[in-house]
C-alpha cells in the first residue's frame, strides 16, 4: 500500500502477516475513533463554553456515577476484546506446527549465520521455500539481538546461553528485509540482510547445489566484492583525482613515477602497489595510499588483481546476490521474475552491465523491495 | 477558595523550645513526620535488599546442588557468633533509646556505646570470615578457584566425579560477597550515626536531649540493619540439603 | 528667614518598599546554595533542569540531522550510538523524572497543603545536591568518552562488551536516583503530616493526590533499578558472573529488574503531568473537576498497576508465553485509569466557562496528544502486535507521544501557569499562545511520521537504513518537524526571561484561579502564608453561573476600556 509513492504498510508475505494485519487495523479504527472523540470534544467545548458565550451553564455536572462507569467499562470491554485477539494471534506466533522445517540461526556482532538442516551454510541472507512452515532455531554467540522480518510480522530476540525460536510460513516469493532489531554495538544497524523467498522447486535446486548460485563467481567477480568491501572506490574513481590514480585501463600500460622510473603495470607490480604501495608512487601523488600489507590475503591479492586488471570493462560488475553489508550504500537490488534468483542473477546482470542494478524503468523510485513485494 | 486566615499565630514563639523546627507546629507533628519519614526510608530500603534477595532466590531455585555444596565452605559458628552479636547489639539500642525517653543521658551514651562495640565485633568476624575465602580463592571475579575439591573439599565429590559447578559456586559468592557487603556497608553507616548521636548526647546538644525521637529514629535504623542480618544468615549459611 | 534650596530631583516620590518575599529576602549566593525554602530549592531545580533539558535536546537534534541520510551525514556509528544513548539518559533520568515533580511539586505542595515548608527541608537541599552530583557525574561520562549502550544499559553488552564510560555514568544515575527516592519521602510525609486545619484528603487539590502516588512510586520503585545498575558496574569491575550467560548467569534476569522500575518510572514521568492538567483544565474552565473522586483513585490505581506490568517490554525477550499474556492483561487494565481521566477533564469543560490563555491551550494539546499517546501504547500492550513493532520507531514514536507530547506539554502548561507566583511577573499571554501552537504542530510533524516507518520496520537505535531508502522520506518529515518544535521549545526561554526583566508585576491571583496557593502573594513570602489558613471547602468550588455572569462583565469593561482608549491593547487586568 502506497500513497503517492511513500509506502504506508510492509509488505504482507507470510501466513501471520494476514491474521497480524487486521488486528493492526482493528487497534487503528479504534484509535483513530477515539482520538476523534477526544480532538472534536475538546475543541467543541473550548468553543462553545468559551468564556462570555451565551450557553446553558445551569445545572453543572460534577459527578455521575452512571457516566463514569459507561466510560470506565465500555474502555474496559473494548480493551479486553482487542487482548483478546492480541493474544490469540500472539499464541499462533509462538506455536510452531509441528511438521517445520528447521534452519538455524546464529547471531554475532555483526551479521547472521544461517545454517540449512542439510548443511547450507549462508551469511545475512535465508533462502527459504513458499508455502512451508519455517522454524528458525537461533542463539546469539555474545551479546543480545534479534532477528526481525517486518513482511513476515515475526520478530524474536536472539539471546546468548540459551535457544530461542521463530516460526513463519512465507505465502508470496520475493526478497524482504531481515533487521537485527536489538541494539548490539558499533553496526548494530548494519547487520540486516534478506529472506529470499522462492518456489519450492527452485529451493530444492539451489539446496541441493550447495546453495550456490549454478554458475560460481569469476576471480574478478570475487575481487569486485573485495574492492568495494575495502572501499578502494573511495579514493580510487573512474578519473583520476586529488587522491589517487584511476585504475581503469592501467593493465600492461606503462606507469610514470614520482621519481622519475617507470615500469610496465603487470600482475606483480598490481599486487605491489596494493601490499607496498611507496615502493613505486605514481608521479603527481605523494605518501597517501594506507599500507594493506598483511590485512589482505593472498587468495584476496588475486581476485583483486583479477579485477583490477578489467576494472572499467564491461565484464567487470559485481554481482547482485549476497549484496556485502559493507559495500556503498545502494538499495538492495531485486530482479523481475522470481525464478530467475537462483540461476539467472548474474546473468541478468551482465547482460546489460550498465543498468543500475538497483532500479527497473518504471519501478516507483523509493521501496524497491517493499514494492517488490506488492507487485506481484 | 473561602479560607479564613484568622487563626492564632502559632509557629513563632518557640524560642525556648528550640527542638522544633519552624516548618512544624508543634513537637507532636515534628515526631510524628519524623518517624513516619524514617519508616518510608525504610521501606526504600527493603526494595534496595529485595531486588538481591530476588536475585539470589532465582538462582538458588535454579541451582540448588551447586549452592549447597558452595555454600559448605561458609563457617556457621561465626556466621551465628555474629548473628547472636547483632540481636545483643539490637537489645543495647532499644535500652538507648529507653533511655532517652527517660532522659538519661549516662545510660544512653553508655547503652550506644555498646551498640558500637557489638556493632565492631561484627565487622571483625566478617574480616575473619572474608579473609579466610580470600585465602581459599573464593571471592567472586577472574581469580575464583578453579579446583573444586581444593575448594571444598570431599563434599564436592558425588560418586567418584566433582558435583559441583564452580561456575555457579562462583555465582554463590558473588551474591554472597555483594549481600553481605552491601550490609556491611550499612553497618558500617550505621556506626557512624551512632557515634554522631553519641557526640550530639555527649554535648548535651537541645537537639537530642529534649525529644527522644532523633534517637528513635536511629534506633529503627538500626533494627532494620539488624532484621537484614536475620534474612541473610539462614539463606546463606543454613542450607538444607537438597534431594 | 532660612530657606534650604532642594532639586527638583529630590522631590520624587519613593517608590512603595517591596514587600518582602522569597526572592528578595537575601540576595548572597549562599543564602541560595544552602537555603532550606522549598521555593528557593524549586528554582535551583528549574535552572539545573533546563540545562540537562538543554543538553538532551542537541543530543536531539544530532540524531535527527543524522537520519536524514540513509547513510549517515557527519557522524560515525560508534558516535551515534553514543549520542543517542546520552539523548535518553539525559532526557529520562535527569529530565523527566524530575522536572515536574522537584520544581513544581515542590514549589506547591507546601503551598497547596497550607504548610510553611516541606517535612525536611534540608533533606530536600541534600536532595538537589545529589542530583547535581549525578548529573555532573553523568555529564563527566559523556564528556570522558561517552556511553554506548542505550539508555537501558542491556547485558551483556553492557556488562562485559562495551568498552566505554557504563560505569561512570551509572554511578551518576545511582546518586541521581537518591534525589529521587529522597524527594519522595519528603512529599509522603508532608502530605500525611502537614496538611492545614481542615484540609481533609478530599479537598485536596487534585495535584496532590498525583504527586502523592509519583512520591509511592519513587521510594518503591527507584532502589530496584539503583541496585540492578550497580550490579552492572560491579559486573563490569569484577568480571561477576550474574549477568553473564557462559559463567551460568542470565542475561534476562537484568530487563526483568531494569523494566521492574522502568515501567513505574514511566508513570513517575506522566502522573505529575495529570496533576498539572487537573489544575489546568480546572482552573481555566472555572468549574470543579468532574468526578474528583474517581481522578483521585485512578492515580492511585495507575501507581499500583504500574508495578505489574513490566514484562510488556519483554515479549520477545525469551520470557515465556504464559508470563507475556499476563502482563499483556495488566498492561490493558492499567489503560483504564487514564481513560478516566481523560473524560473527566473533557466533561469538566463541559457547561464551564473556558479561559484559552496559554497554561489552558497546553492543557487540550496535552489532551488530543496524549490520547494518541495513550492509544498506541494498545498496540504495544496487545503481545501478538508487539511482535512486530517492538524496537520500531513505533514504539520510538509512542513514548515520545507520551514523553513529549504529555509530559513536556504539561512542563510548558505549569511554566507558564505558576510562573507569576514563581517570579512576581506577568509574561505576554499572546506570545506564549502562539508559542504553544508552534509545539503542537512541531510536535506532530515530528512524530507522527515515525509511527508510520515503524509500522514499516525501521528499527529504532539504527544509525545507516541504507538498504531499506524507503525509509528517508519519513525522516526528513520528522526532521523538519523537529525544528519547528525546537524553536517552540527556545521561544519561551526567551520571552519568559524577558518578562523578569519587563513583565508587569503580577497580583496575587491574576489567572482568577483557585487554590492556597493563589491566596498568597506572587512571590509567596518565605514563610508562604502570614497565618496558617484554615480550610472550609473542597479548592476547586467555583459555580460556573456566577462565573459567567463576572466573564460577561469582564467582557464589557474590556470593550469599554478599547473605545476610550482607541482599541490599544495594554488591558488592565481583570477583575479576578
């Protein structure tokens, strides 16, 4: 439900969401009927017994026991009906059927650990089928947190030394945040990630590959994700700037420094120029690059050199599935048809690398994945 | 409002009455908000110590085993040495105050006096008792022992294996440590009241010697540290054992 | 013949001798610092309080700027997290929970009661010291690297993660909480003890009985949360396994101690606020609160239930089914009493005759918002909705609503009220009526957009929401929002310390209201009263008729007095 572009409810994707919903409502008519009350009654009798207005003040009330009580049990009924169906629906979220599917979570600062029943492992994203019931089984490995799938309407604290759970049945397909909702230290509010609902066919397939996607990243691929993580787009841009070189197109060219030597940019001098980079400064710049020598493994240096080597190219663009937490600030990319998620992702992406994978022509610019869901 | 302001004046003339305080109208209202105020602290005071109780009631209920066995290492002739200690102590401080009320200045001086003292006896059992835990590696933090039958010997030892959790041995004591510090503390305070209202006596001062409540007062406080002691020493030290 | 030549200069009438009053009774600083005079206490307690107000507002401001970008604008996340939680700490602990209960329960209890002072004077200034040393301490915290936990200070980050100022800063909210508890006693024992002839518990002003059940309250409820906090500390210095889940601790036993007050404070915060409404809407409609005695119990009742349901807080905390559904049922019998008075003060407006100046314009914004406030908190109590909106912005805006919106609102409404008693001087009604407009709508653009991105999901404590951008235009709705109410919140800092300056001297009773307190002099002398009153009838017995029939003539007078004067505006005060 949007108004004019700015949602105005979650999406609705899971058996609870439905039953949730109306008792959401039902607390909203009741608000707003008697905060009309109050609103209207209070400025109606401002205005009418203002003082110097002519109006029947004779035969003040000052006690009424009969409209005390009205106004006492009448409250009383309204607010014991809507426990009522509070506490229904709470007792439907805290009892899980007992034929769930089971997945298990593990909380740390800062990101989820997902584990399959078979063995897939996955970090700040859940995978999980349509139409089944899901039991998420979760402990948190140090502080509190919790884990909060607001399409859904389940929440749940995840707690160190003990188990708790959460159970859901996901009724559309379509992507939905995951939030940690316990404040838990410095990246408490980075520490979201997404369900990924999908047909049932398609869960089994990527269950059973491993939950991979069918075709695994490329070297440069990996060394894309390792470069935004680093942020060596920070200084590093499409131009050359005040801060540093670009590194477009530099593989195999010649490169002038500082002092006056140059060398050929080969595979070495890539990794050098990552691991120490005074050794050769690039003329025009001085000391400013910081020194990643043994915060970069050796398996890194060479996805990153990889990448470094076609960075600029077209078939240089991350993909869009696992999006890292740390990368730079982007919505979080959906594509059209559900299907496509498991197989399909990194194709769709490098088939038209330079559409923003974050936005389709005639998506509502805001909500992507809350409109997602809505358009199904 | 129809209230009439004609009554006679009467809080300006006390000059020679001067144990009441001007807001007062008169002696019996100023006892009377006194002790009621010393009560209402009190019951402050019961929510300070009931938070702990609770504390130590859930985990006790949790881990009855390990609490007992812990709790074995604690020595029951002090703890009740100081337990007598404190009701003689509580005794002294009733007749302080009978004695205040009789206007008996020796008596009450000599009567707290020996509230102190009681009150010192206790202290230094306790320095014995924590000393001796101290020794044994058992007070609460990073240094707790980590050998349970060093600890307490053949009583943690069930059928051949060590029955005793020395995380929540550790859990005992540090609730031990806390609650009996935290009453220790108090008396502590309370020594230095008394001794205040010793000085306040010993110096005639109109304060004390006129009206008996300031002394009253104290004695309450007094018993309230007393009734403390009376909770935690069968929690603590008198453990039935557990099936 | 001798003749003495004077000026004309010399020859100028002396102005009437001030009459003596608290105020100018003696101007040293230590006849202020080391007074015993509730009044004097109230006015340290007014300045000190409005600073920490002062403070937690920019913390305020920061967070809102911050949130207008989903990724942040000038802060770093650990920076953030500091600012918000010394946003709450400062806003609840050295704020909230005092401000109208020491400045104005202060101020007036003694005066409404009748007495010369409270029960312990000194124990009232020791009071005021504590909460500076707290408050101090606090502030040293924040300034020594701040604090990074939340205002709630959960285990075990708090306990054994966070490597910040937890334990400084707790230990100035522990000393903080002995004003607290100290403050209570004395408005218990006063109030049982020292009320003038005649003043049975029935006649008493209805801000009494409210002040009555936040003193209970207080005494109950802070020593719990003192000694949980310092469990923390001791946890936090020893390395004490009672919070910590691997060394057999439970890290939910701290929310059920820290909530077990929490909650009660809540109302410590909103009970004070009713009894200022109740004056208020008494006063200003010229009629007796409808239904005193039921407004007079549903305090009592809001003080007592109050204790029972901190486990709302917890639904999804791991606290079992069983336990949340019970809290859930208390939750909504401890809605009830508020309700209550809600239509009770709307049906004291009811056939009376309504004054609209400022104090009565706080009065019915605090009722619309506080409803709102009120009625959200449903959503909250119902356990299976909670679980969805629990640590949203939601619950960020509901207490806000309550915090803010009727807390705040009543701070304002009894400012503006009991400040020609508090000073002697009058302040420009107009001005502070269109000021309190400014704070409704401020306040509602503010928050109102943050019940709808909670509804949404947006977590609350959340620095960056980048991956959910859906999210910023509501942020910069409440942003905007915010800065209209900050500059409703600056305004009467200034035209109220001008009126110190440039107010017309206030008569005794210029509101036309009733009460002892009104039956003395704006300033009340030092003693408060020349006699001891003697009291005859409930405070509140104005007869609505009669009322009309003098408003009528204030009318007339107020026309007349236009066309001689050719429609100035300088009025002269109303015959009250």
């Amino acid at each position: 439900m949007s108004f004019f572009n700015f949602p105005l409810a979650p999406p609705s994707a899971s058996n609870i969401a439905q039953q949730y919903d109306f008792v959401f409502y039902a607390l909203v008519a009741l608000s707003v009927f008697f905060t009309l009350v109050v609103c209207a009654g209070a400025i109606f009798f401002a205005v009418r017994y203002k003082a110097g207005t002519k109006a029947d003040r004779s035969r003040p009330m000052y006690e009424n026991l009969p409209l005390e009580m009205t106004w006492t049990i009448i409250p009383l009924i309204l607010g014991l009906i809507m426990f009522y169906f509070g506490t229904a629906l709470f007792v439907k979220i805290k009892t899980p059927p007992k034929d769930c599917e089971e997945i298990y979570v593990i909380g740390k600062q800062w990101m989820w650990h997902m584990q399959h029943a078979n063995g897939v492992r996955e970090n700040n994203t859940l995978h999980v089928p349509l139409g089944r019931p899901i039991k998420l089984t979760m402990i948190s490995q140090d502080v509190l947190h919790a884990f909060y799938i607001p399409a859904f309407r389940v929440q749940m604290g995840v707690v160190p030394g003990r188990y708790t759970q959460l159970w859901f049945t996901a009724t559309q397909t379509g992507e939905y945040h995951i939030f940690c909702n316990m404040y838990c230290g410095t990246q408490h509010s980075e520490m979201g990630g997404k369900v990924v609902v999908m047909d049932p066919k398609d869960y089994a397939a990527w269950l059973a590959n491993g939950g991979q996607s069918t075709t695994p990243m490329s070297m440069e691929q990996t060394g894309a994700k390792i470069y935004a993580k680093m942020h060596c787009d920070n200084c590093h841009g499409a131009e050359d700037t005040l801060h540093a070189p670009s590194l477009y197109g530099i593989y195999r060219k010649r490169r002038v420094f500082a002092d006056g030597t140059s060398l050929i940019a080969d595979d070495e001098y890539l990794r050098d120029s990552i691991v120490k980079p005074y050794d050769h400064i690039t003329a025009g710049y001085g000391q400013t690059m910081p020194v990643y020598q043994s915060q970069v493994s050796e398996e890194d240096l060479l996805n990153l050199v990889a990448y470094i080597k076609v960075i600029g190219s077209p078939s240089a663009n991350p993909p869009t599935s696992n999006v890292n937490r740390h990368s730079a600030p982007t919505a979080v990319s959906s594509t059209n048809e559900a299907t496509s998620l498991a197989a399909n992702a990194v194709q769709a992406n490098t088939a038209d690398p330079d559409a923003t994978p974050t936005r389709r022509v005639g998506a509502p610019a805001v909500g992507a994945i809350a409109a997602e869901g809505r358009n199904r | 409002m129809s209230a009439i302001t004609n009554s006679p004046d009467h809080g300006h003339g006390h000059g020679h009455d001067s144990a009441l305080h001007h807001q007062f109208e008169d002696i019996g209202q100023q006892n009377e908000s006194y002790i009621v105020g010393m009560w209402v602290f009190l019951s402050t005071e019961v929510m300070f110590f009931g938070a702990l109780f609770f504390i130590y009631t859930l985990y006790r209920w949790n881990y009855q085993q390990d609490f007992y066995i812990a709790h074995e290492h604690l020595n029951v002739i002090m703890g009740a040495v100081n337990t007598t200690v404190l009701l003689f102590s509580s005794f002294t401080m009733v007749m302080a105050v009978q004695s205040a009320q009789l206007k008996k200045r020796g008596h009450v001086i000599g009567y707290l006096l020996m509230t102190i003292a009681c009150a010192c006896v206790f202290l230094i059992i306790k320095y014995f008792e924590y000393s001796s835990k101290l020794a044994d590696h058992l007070y609460p933090g990073a240094g707790f022992a980590t050998d349970a039958q060093a600890a307490f010997g053949e009583h943690a030892i069930e059928a051949g294996k060590v029955a005793v959790n020395m995380n929540h041995a550790q859990l005992f004591y540090s609730l031990y440590f806390g609650m009996t510090g935290l009453h220790a503390v108090h008396i502590i305070a309370g020594i230095l009241v008394i001794g205040a209202l010793i000085r306040l006596w010993f110096n005639n001062a109109k304060s004390v010697t006129l009206d008996f409540v300031p002394t009253e007062m104290v004695g309450l406080y007094w018993h309230f540290v007393d009734l403390v002691w009376i909770f935690l020493f069968p929690l603590f030290y008198l453990m039935p054992k557990p099936h | 013949m001798s003749s003495t030549v004077i000026s004309p200069g010399e020859l100028k009438p002396k102005p009437p001798a001030e009459e003596p009053n608290y105020l100018n009774v003696n101007h040293t600083i230590s006849s202020w610092l080391l007074t015993g005079d509730h009044k004097r206490i109230a006015l340290l307690y007014l300045v000190s309080t409005s600073f920490f107000f002062f403070l937690g507002s920019i913390a305020a401001g920061l967070i809102r700027y911050e949130l207008t970008s989903p990724a942040g604008v000038v802060l770093e996340s650990d920076t953030y997290n500091k600012v918000f939680t010394s946003h709450g700490v400062i806003m609840v602990f050295t704020f909230l929970v005092v401000a109208i209960p020491a400045i104005f329960g202060n101020f007036l209890v003694p005066l409404m009661i009748g007495a010369r002072d409270l029960a312990f004077p000194r124990l009232n200034l020791a009071s005021w010291y504590m909460y500076m040393t707290g408050g101090t301490l606090i502030l040293a915290g924040m300034v020594f690297g701040g604090v990074d936990t939340g205002w709630t200070f959960y285990t075990p980050y708090s306990s054994m993660y966070s490597n910040t100022q937890v334990s400084m800063v707790i230990i100035g909210i522990f000393i903080a909480g002995f004003s607290t508890i100290t403050t209570g006693i004395n408005f218990v024992v006063t109030i049982h003890k020292m009320r003038a002839p005649g003043m049975t518990w029935f006649r008493l002003p209805l801000f009494i009985w409210a002040m009555y059940a936040t003193s209970l309250m207080m005494i109950l409820a802070t020593p719990v949360v003192a000694i949980t906090l310092m469990l923390v500390v001791y946890e936090r210095t020893f390395k004490l396994p009672i919070f910590s889940p691997e060394l057999g601790g439970d890290p939910v036993l701290f929310q059920h101690l820290f909530w077990f007050y929490s909650h009660p404070a809540v109302y410590i915060m909103i009970l004070p606020a009713f009894a200022v409404v109740s004056e208020l809407i008494a006063n200003f409609s010229r009629k007796r609160i409808f239904g005193y005695h039921f407004v007079a119990f549903s305090s009592l009742a809001i003080a007592g239930l109050g204790f029972l349901v901190w486990g709302h807080h917890m639904f999804v905390s791991s606290q079992s089914m069983y336990e949340s559904i019970v809290f859930s049922l208390i939750s909504f019998l401890v809605a009830v009493p508020s309700a209550i008075k809600i239509f009770n003060w709307m049906a004291t407006m009811y056939k009376g005759n309504v004054h609209l100046q400022s104090p009565m314009i706080y009065a019915i914004a605090f009722l619309m918002i506080f409803t709102v406030g009120g009625l959200t908190g449903l959503f909250l109590g119902a356990a299976g909705t909670d679980v969805h909106l629990t640590a949203t912005y939601f619950v960020v805006a509901h207490f806000h609503y309550v915090m803010v919106g009727g807390t705040m609102l009543a701070f304002l409404g009894a400012l503006h009220y009991w400040w020609p008693k508090m000073t002697g001087r009058m302040f420009s009604d107009g001005i502070a009526r269109v000021n309190a407009v400014i704070v409704f709508v401020g306040f509602n653009l503010t928050f109102f957009p943050q019940f709808i991105v909670g509804w949404l999901g947006m977590p609350r404590r959340y620095h960056y929401y980048y991956f959910a951008p859906e999210f910023q235009a509501y942020h910069i709705m409440s942003t905007l929002g915010a800065s209209v109410l900050g500059l409703g919140f600056i305004l009467p800092a200034f035209y109220l310390t001008q009126s110190l300056f440039t107010g017309k001297k206030a008569s005794a009773n210029p509101w036309g209201a009733h009460g002892l307190e009104w039956e003395t002099s704006s300033p009340p002398p030092t003693s408060n009263f020349l006699e001891t009153p003697i009291v005859m009838d409930e405070v509140y017995d104005f007869d609505p008729v009669s009322e009309h029939a003098r408003d009528l003539r204030n009318l007339q007078e107020a026309e007349e007095w236009k066309k001689a004067h050719d429609g100035m505006d300088n009025l002269p005060e109303e015959d009250n």
